[in-house]
C-alpha cells in the first residue's frame, strides 16, 4: 500500500540507527578512555618535577635561599615546588631552567625525541668547571671536570664520605686523589674506581689545569683499573 513502509525496510533501518549508536558509543568510549590516559600521564610528569629540581639542586651545591635570591622566586614557592606541594607552571619553570642552565624539558622529563646527542652547558660550582656528559638527572652521572691549577693544592684536603661508587679518568694533568690513607697522583691516560663511603677528596698535583672524566652513580659496574701512588706537588 502506497505510504506505508515495507516491514523489512524498517528493520534495516533500526539495525543501521542501532550499529551507529553502538559506533558512538563506543567511540565516546575511546575518547574517554583516552582523555583519562592523558591526565594520568601528564599528573604523572608533574609529580615527577619536584625530585627533579630537588636532585638538580643538591647536585649543583646550592641552597633555597640561594636560588630563590637568583631567579626570584620565594623560597616558600620553591620548598612547595620540591615538595610537590604546588603545581609546576611556565612561570616558575623557566627561571629555574635558566638559572641551572639546562633545557625545560630536562626539567620536566619530557619523552626522548630520539636525537642522542647530549648538549653539554657547563656550569661552574667551587671554582671548578662541570661539563655534563649525560642528559638526564637520575641514575648514572658523567662529567667532564676542569680543575685550575693550583686548586686545593694544600696539604690538608677535606674528606667527604657519601653512597655510591665513582670512576674517574684523567684526560690532561695530574689529579690528586685522597682515598682513605692512600695518597695517589693519576697522570694523563690513568683511571681510577673507588667505593664513595671511603673518605675521599680531590686536588690538582701539578702547575696546569687538570681535567678528568668523572661517573657516579649508586650503583654500577665495577672496573679493575689502575691507580698508581705518587707525591703531589706540595
């Protein structure tokens, strides 16, 4: 009858209008799913900031109130930033990345992009130079140190006593090395690998800069190498 819908094209009209409100549905789904993925992620790169800038601090030897008089900010805003107590913004970020003179994105532990080359700015602490060889703050640490001459070149260094293991390698000059009762003069070409808990201290033996090779870390491989006594220009 002229008008009236044939029964079995009805139906396939409600089994299209049911699959699309399955697709939409199930794409509402995604997209949820998705969003919620994202907000952890990003919740979880945030949390992650605080021991960042924590360690990049301790590792440069400075303090709050040293780096709050540097970039401004209140030592209240960066206790709360280290802490996790407050939320990373732009604002508080860039100075701190400025001021360490590290790229942001180190700051906020941003994906590799899959360049592997490391973009070394070195930075000054206790009148030597420290060269980063490695891109991020956790895990193992290599440097490339510059001592001036004539750096702790008295009889007396202090020893400092803290966890993990170092090896050094000595790339120009003489380094004097303070280990425990030991005192050791490596020369160009020379390395050395000790337990960090034995009192250690460094100077530099000889009338030239010295520069060396320095991996720390809590934990790593050990390596059998050489260190041979000697008498530091004293």
């Amino acid at each position: 009858m002229e008008g009236m819908a044939h029964p079995h094209h009805s139906g396939d009209r409600a089994a299209a209008a049911a699959a699309a409100a399955a697709d939409a549905a199930a794409n509402a789904n995604v997209n949820v799913s998705a969003d919620a993925s994202a907000t952890e992620e990003l919740s979880t790169v945030l949390d992650a900031v605080g021991p960042r800038l924590r360690a990049l601090r301790r590792e440069r030897g400075t303090t709050l109130a040293v780096l709050s008089e540097a970039t401004g900010i209140s030592l209240s805003t960066l206790s709360r930033l280290e802490s996790g107590q407050r939320k990373p913004t732009l604002e508080l970020l860039l100075p701190l990345a400025r001021e360490y003179r590290v790229p942001l994105d180190e700051l906020v532990g941003a994906p590799a992009t899959g360049d592997p080359r490391v973009h070394a700015r070195p930075f000054t602490r206790g009148g030597q130079t420290f060269v980063p060889l490695t891109r991020h703050l956790g895990g193992l640490h290599a440097y490339k140190q510059i001592m001036p001459p004539g750096f702790r070149a008295g009889p007396e260094l202090e020893r400092k006593v803290h966890e993990g293991h170092e090896w050094v390698y000595v790339l120009a000059g003489r380094l004097r090395l303070l280990l425990g009762s030991q005192d050791l003069v490596l020369t160009a070409g020379e390395a050395a690998e000790f337990d960090t808990r034995i009192p250690h201290a460094f100077g530099n033996a000889g009338p030239n800069a010295v520069e060396f090779l320095s991996l720390f870390g809590a934990q790593g491989e050990r390596m059998h190498v050489r260190a041979r006594p000697g008498t530091s220009d004293r």
